[in-house]
C-alpha cells in the first residue's frame, strides 16, 4: 500500500521540482519568492497519514538539498522535512476540522513552513552555513510568510483533489 | 494493531532521520558521491531551465516593463532630455570649433598683413527677398566699426560694411550684385572689376583689352585709398574661365570666390593697415596631393608545378 502510494507521489514531487527549477525560479519574485515543493509537501503530509507524509517528506527533502540553490549540506532539508511532514501530519489528523476549513489549512501550511525555515537558519548556522544578516533574514521570513499565504490557497484546491483521487484517504478540499 | 502501526511509523521515523544525519555527516565529510549528485541534478535540470527561459522570457519582459512602467518612463525622459543636452553640446562645441578655426586662419591672414581686425560673429543672414546678399554682424560703431571697411574672412575677402548701428553692423558680401571691387592677378599685376552675381561665382573685367589671364590666375584686392573700402592684396578668387570673344571692349572673365558664403559664422573688420602693401604675400598655397600609398605583392611561383 505505502509502496504505491509513494511510487505515485515521487513522480509529481519531481515534476514539481522540475517546475520550480525550470519556471518558478526563473521570476525573481520579490522579497525571496515561495518554495512550490515546499507547500505541496506540506499540504500532501498534512492530508496523509504520518508514514507517508515522513517519506514523502523525505523524498521531497532530498529534492531539495539536490537544487543548486541550497546552500547547506545535503541531508539538511531532508532532515527538516521529514521532521516537519511529520509533524504537520499529527497536527492535521488531529484535528477534525482541518480537512474541511481551507483558511486553517493555510495557515498550518503557513506557519509550518515558517517554522521549517527558522529552523533551516538555526541547523545552518550549526552546520557553518551563512545565511546573511538579520535584515536580510527577516525580510526573506516575512517574504516566504505572505507568499505561501498567497500561492497555498490557490494550490490547496489541486493537489486536494489530487491527493483524494490518488490515494482516496481523505476528503478533498 | 494500531501499536503495530505507530511503532512501525516511529520505525521509519527514526530511520528516516538516521538516514538524513547520515546524508549530513557525509556530505559534510566530503564524500564524492553526494557532491556528484547535486552536479547530476543540475545537469538533468539544466534543460529544463533552458527551456524555462526560453518560455518564460516574453512573460517576463511583460511583467518588467509593466512594473518598470513608471520608472521607464521617467528613465527615457531623462534620457531624451540628456540626449537633447548632448546633442545641443556637440552642435555647440562643433560650431566653437568651426568658429575657432575661422578665427585662427582670419588672425593669421591679417597678422600677416600687418592688418588691425576686429572680429565679428554673424549674427544674421540677410533675406534674400531683396535679392541682396548681407550679412549683420555683432559689432557696430561702439567698437570702432565704420562704413566701407574692409570685412575678411578666413580666406579672404567677405565684403564690406555697408551700414553700421550702435552694436551691430550690416555687410554687403562680395557676391551681392553691388558688390564691386578693385582687383590685381597675382604675378603679372593687371587690375581689373571684379563684381558680384549672386552666387560665389563672380565677374572679373579686366581694364586692359591686351592682357593675357588663364584659368587659374589668382586674384587679389587691389586696395583703396586710405584703406577703405578695401585694403590692399587680400585674396578675393581665382580665375575658372575666360571670356575671349571677339570684339569685346573688355575681356571677361569668370571667378570662383574663395570664400565659402554658405558657413560664414566669423570675420574680420580690418580697422587699419600697415602702409606697407603685402603684395602677394597672401596668395593662397595651392594644395598639395595627399600622397597615395602603393602596394606591391611580389609573387614567387611554386617550383614544383601543381596539378
């Protein structure tokens, strides 16, 4: 079962890795842009269960520490990632009201990705990575903040429906 | 069942996170292999971002030029405006320049002389409605400018002051029909009327029917009394052609005016001469022929004959 379910995860992870190499990145989006991978790992963990929500964390985690434009080791956001699709996982099937209120699934995407880049800068800045100044790194969080804000609303809706005709767990969105 | 279950995700939980420690460690290390993956992943993507930019790169002038709009804008306004700046800037330091190489070949025609000039910036062409050809220049009595000056330019005579005002003064060009001046040919010193037609083209009668001229006799100003109107031997033309027609009380000829009329931006007043005559002092030098370089290409045939 988890063996399928990944097998269909991995390839739209990809290509949405793809998507955001290729086309996302190419706009230089003010105030450092949203992670496209990042909310769709989160909204997927949020809707499946913990398992699969740890390795498709995993899975996305290691996306991410392959793109160039990851500055730490790579294993650092696939740690954070799977750690945070975990966790959100809990979150989202403890609450029952979630699945059905797309404004606290926004914010729980929100916050968690907030949280995953605080965390980010923390594990870096054990790891030796620089990441800038305050300044800079406050105007990059209040960026991502209000970007994921924006762009999880409009992507909850597809890989909802996605992630229901998929794997028929939970209710779409 | 359910302990089973939480177990096992606790299970891949931790392996998971060993895993992503392991993946850290290494990396940190050194090790090759995960160093090549990044550069693997890049080169899969590259492609694909090729691609991207390709796409995209129409949408995204659009969205630059739509939020650079104002700023753009603005940019091509002060752009425009320094543009015209320049434009204006190189007119001017191209007509200084004009100006200055007027005004140094004018004072170095009069220097030679022994003339006293003053020089004077055109301020005005004349209309030509009334058929006359003047010129107003920036000086007039105040600074010593009077009737019938001679009015030189830097290569010989302009004209002559026809009226002076307080600060300006109105020249008559030695192609306005009235003009007339006295002349002499350079070397064989016959004297003749050279009068204007209009143009730069003017019309030389010779006071002696048995003088000889030819094409290319270089004409000079005879000078008057007191210098005025006209000082003496300051180039005015040279000879392009020669009237021989029989029975002529006088013979003819046509002159081309070494003074270009059209770009007349400086000239010279002269206020007073040396009582010396410069003769043909000031006869222009004729060109000399810009020596054409010569290529020679030497070429050796092969010894052995090719097929």
């Amino acid at each position: 079962m988890i063996r399928r379910q990944i097998s269909t995860a991995v390839p739209i992870y990809i290509a949405i890795y793809i998507f955001q190499e290729a086309l996302i990145n190419q706009f230089r989006l003010p105030w450092g842009g949203f992670s496209l991978l990042l909310i769709v790992c989160l909204i997927w963990a949020i809707l499946s269960s913990p398992e699969i929500a740890a390795l498709g964390g995993f899975i996305s985690g290691v996306l991410m520490d392959l793109s160039q434009s990851s500055s730490g080791p790579i294993g650092q956001w696939t740690l954070l990632m799977v750690t945070a699709s975990c966790a959100v996982s809990y979150l989202g099937s403890g609450s029952e009201n979630l699945s059905d209120n797309p404004l606290g699934f926004t914010f729980l995407t929100t916050s968690a990705i907030v949280l995953l880049e605080i965390a980010y800068l923390t594990t870096g800045a054990l790891l030796g990575v620089t990441v800038g100044g305050l300044r800079h790194i406050l105007f990059t969080l209040i960026g991502i903040s209000i970007w994921s804000m924006l762009v999880t609303p409009l992507v909850l809706p597809i890989f909802s429906r996605l992630h229901a005709f998929t794997f028929d767990t939970r209710s779409a969105l | 069942m359910r302990r089973g279950a939480e177990g096992r995700t606790r299970l891949l939980l931790i392996i998971l996170i060993v895993t992503s420690l392991l993946l850290i460690t290494l990396d940190l290390r050194g090790v090759a292999v995960l160093k090549g993956a990044r550069q693997a992943s890049q080169t899969i993507l590259s492609p694909f971002q090729r691609a991207g930019t390709v796409v995209l790169s129409p949408i995204k002038d659009f969205v630059s030029d739509i939020t650079r709009l104002g700023r753009t804008r603005s940019q091509i306004e002060n752009l425009r405006t320094e543009n015209a700046e320049l434009k204006s800037e190189l007119l001017n330091r191209l007509s200084a320049d004009a100006q200055l190489d007027q005004l140094k070949s004018i004072l170095d025609l009069a220097g030679r002389a022994g003339f006293k000039v003053i020089n004077a910036r055109v301020i005005s062409q004349g209309s030509s409605h009334s058929f006359a050809q003047t010129i107003t220049v920036d000086i007039g009595s105040k600074a010593g400018i009077k009737r019938n000056m001679t009015v030189l330019s830097k290569f010989g005579i302009a004209g002559v002051v026809k009226d002076v005002y307080p600060n300006s003064a109105l020249i008559s060009l030695a192609t306005d029909p009235s003009f007339r001046i006295g002349v002499r040919i350079a070397g064989s010193q016959q004297i003749g009327i050279l009068s204007g037609r209009g143009n730069r083209s003017a019309n030389l009668q010779l006071i002696d029917n048995l003088t000889t001229v030819k094409v290319g006799d270089i004409l000079l100003s005879r000078g008057s009394i007191s210098n005025r109107p006209f000082v003496p031997g300051v180039p005015v033309g040279y000879i392009t052609s020669v009237d021989n027609s029989a029975g002529a009380i006088a013979q003819s000829a046509s002159v081309y005016l070494y003074t270009d009329f059209a770009a007349l931006s400086i000239v010279a007043v002269v206020l007073g001469a040396s009582a010396s005559n410069p003769g043909d002092a000031l006869v222009p030098l004729k060109p000399k022929p810009t020596p054409i370089p010569t290529v020679t290409i030497y070429i050796t045939p092969s010894p052995t004959p090719t097929d």
